[in-house]
C-alpha cells in the first residue's frame, strides 16, 4: 500500500469492472483496479495494451462498455470530463498560441470567473519553475518547459486527479530524464495523484510508486518497480522490465520453504513463496535470474563458490566491456539455446570466449514462472 502524509483531495481512483469493446475488439477486459489517492501510478504496456483507453475512461473522455468509474466515493461514470474533478495533460501540450505562459495558466480560472488571478498564477509558475518566463508565447519555450506549463495550466484547476498521456513523449531522451524528475518533484509537492500512461518501463520505474503492467487489455501485474522487477509473475512482465535470464527446468521436490528443482543435470533451488506456478512434482517452471544477481566464476575456481547458491556451468561466448561492468553471454548446456548476461564481475583475464566458467547466484534472486502459461 502506498502511504501519503497530504490532505484528503477525495481519496482513491477506483475502476470497477470496466470495460472498453469496438466492435467485436476488446480494448480493455473487465478491469478492477484501486489507485491510492495521492499516489504516482503508471500505466506501461506496449501500443495498443489498452492503457490509453483506460486513461480516457477515468477522464470521461470515453465511455466503458461495462463497469463503473470512481473518485473517492463519487460515482461519476455517467459524468462528462468538465464535470469530473480530473484534468489531462496531453503529449501534444495543447497550449493557446496566442496567448502567453501566464494566460495560459490563467485560462481556467478566468473561465470560471474568477477575477483575482494573479497570485495562484505566480505560484503555479513557481511550482513548475517557470516564473521567468511568464511573459513568453509557448513557442518562444522548450518542449520541456512548453510541457511544464501544461502541468501548470492542469493543476490551477485543483483536480483530485492528474492524468498524464504519454506527456513526455515528444521529448528527446536527456529532457525526459529530467521532466520524469520534475514531474516527480512536482507531484510530491502538490500531493494530488498522478495516472501517467508510458510504454517506457525506465520511466514508470523512476517515477511511479505503483506501476499496473497492462498486456493485450489485461493488467499483468501490478506492484512497486522493485516488486515487479524482483519478483515477476509472467514472463511478459519479466521480460518487458529488464532484462531476465530464464531457464526451463521441473519441479523435483520440497525441502522447507525451498523447491528444488531440475534442470538439465544439476539442480536448482527457489523459495516457494517466490513461485507463481503450480509447484507438484514434475510441473515445468521457467527459473528466472536478473543479470546483475548472477556471479561469474572461473572454471578452475569453482571450488572456492559457497554452499547454497545456485549454479549452472556453461563457456564464455563473448564479453563486452561497458564501463562499470562487463556483460557476458554464456552458452550452457543447461539452456542449450540461451544466453545468459552477467554484469559487475571483477576483471579476470581468463574470462575469455571459450574459457570454462560456472554462474552462481543466491535462491534468494531466484523467481519461478508458470512455462504453461507463456
Ligand atoms: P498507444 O501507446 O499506441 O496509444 P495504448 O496501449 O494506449 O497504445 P489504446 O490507445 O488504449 O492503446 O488502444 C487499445 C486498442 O484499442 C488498440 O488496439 C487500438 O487500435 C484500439 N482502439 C482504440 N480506439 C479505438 C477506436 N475508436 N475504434 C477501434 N479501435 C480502437
């Protein structure tokens, strides 16, 4: 659960059972989903997922063909988008060209009649750091800073909730970096919660508290970033963040909380709790490792790896260094057809293609996938 210390703004994003059909086509399977209030959530899937849609439909810019939309304990399904408590900013900005940065913050408050408008300008201005420029037309910004006052211009209107479609999308890679930062920042400060849609796993992970991994109309999983990165449940979601190592084996029996299981002709072990498949003698489980949890030892020095890891032996195909590691790819018999990465290993001059070497990781790093299910 996702704690926050700010003030009630209405509480939860609650989506009940919604749904989105074109046709014969389903873009959204029923879906039930709770978005703490005051949170950073993000949607991430692939195009097409259906992640835009259900952002649409929590704006009320599309209308569910089944199911209910909640803000705090107002239904407002049937509401149109001015009248829900919610604002969008868009990829494309959507500022007025013709008038400056401080009208278009304004703009929204002049529409509602409010006369005095100054003071709440300047500190939306000074919230997304753009007091400077107050006197600029959109085109005279940066996209980054065009984007900020999109933001500025949303939040003036005190939603309950910000919705962010892909906003940083038009942006080159470096001012992303920054704008995830900012939106961050900005989204701390104000404490109201944020939906941002993204296909970029980086992004969701460096900004979001909890990420909802959306796959073909269907949330896969959701979690914090290091609750889906350490402990996936599909092998969509293993492979879509990160890199992921996965080894076919089959469940050979339990000791304690541990399976063990086997694969090609040793074995390996994984806490049960850390298994989403069905765990009977002679299952298939796909054994999945990250990268950067793996240690890469030489052959000859195998002797010297503690008890209890998991390993698997296999020769160096090739070795890339990459500054603060090196990334090797192994051939094994164990995974006859796969490769498996290995970073951060101290530099040995044996490690070269062809040298004999032995993986070794803790069960600890270990997650097990259901193999029938990919
Ligand atoms: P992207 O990042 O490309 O926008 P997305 O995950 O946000 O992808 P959606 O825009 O939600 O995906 O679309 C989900 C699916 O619904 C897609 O296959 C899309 O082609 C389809 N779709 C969306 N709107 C319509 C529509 N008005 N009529 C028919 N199909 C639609």
């Amino acid at each position: 659960t996702v704690t926050t210390n700010k003030t009630d703004h209405g509480g939860d994003v609650r989506l009940s059972g919604i749904s989105k059909t074109y046709g014969s086509f389903t873009a959204v399977h029923p879906l039930d989903l709770t978005v703490p209030h005051g949170s950073f959530f993000a949607l991430l899937g692939a195009s097409g997922c259906g992640k835009t849609t259900t952002l649409r439909m929590i704006a009320g810019l599309e209308e569910p063909s089944s199911g209910s939309v909640f803000l705090g304990d107002q239904e407002v399904t049937s509401l149109p988008p001015y009248k829900r408590p919610v604002n969008t900013v868009f990829q494309s900005y959507a500022l007025f060209p013709h008038l400056d940065i401080f009208e278009n913050v304004a703009f929204g408050l002049r529409r509602r009649g409010i006369k005095s408008v100054k003071k709440q300008v300047e500190e939306m201005l000074d919230l997304v750091q753009l007091g400077e420029q107050s006197r600029k037309k959109p085109h005279q910004l940066s996209g980054g800073q065009q984007q900020r006052v999109a933001v500025a211009r949303a939040l003036i209107n005190t939603p309950r909730v910000l919705l962010l479609d892909e906003p940083l999308g038009a942006l080159d890679l470096k001012l992303r970096r920054q704008m995830q930062l900012e939106l961050k920042r900005i989204q701390t400060e104000v404490g109201i919660t944020f939906i941002h849609v993204t296909h970029d796993q980086e992004e969701a992970m460096t900004m979001a508290d909890t990420v909802a991994v959306m796959n073909a109309g269907r949330v896969e999983q959701l979690g914090s970033p290091t609750d889906l990165y350490e402990n996936p449940h599909t092998t969509f979601v293993a492979n879509f963040l990160g890199t992921s190592n996965l080894i076919e084996a089959e469940v050979d029996t339990k000791t304690g909380d541990d399976i063990v299981l086997k694969a090609g002709g040793g074995k390996l072990v994984l806490p049960e709790a850390r298994c989403s498949a069905p765990t009977t003698t002679g299952g298939k489980v796909l054994v999945g490792v990250r990268p950067e949890k793996i240690s890469l030892t030489h052959a000859d020095d195998a002797g010297e790896i503690p008890e209890g890891r998991n390993r698997i032996t296999g020769k160096i195909a090739s070795g890339s260094f990459i500054g603060v590691s090196t990334q090797y790819v192994i051939d094994s018999a164990v995974c006859p057809e796969f490769e498996v990465y290995v970073q951060n290993v101290d530099r040995d001059t044996r490690l070269v293609p062809g040298a004999d070497v032995v993986l070794h990781w803790s069960p600890a790093h270990t997650f097990g996938l259901d193999a029938a299910q990919s």
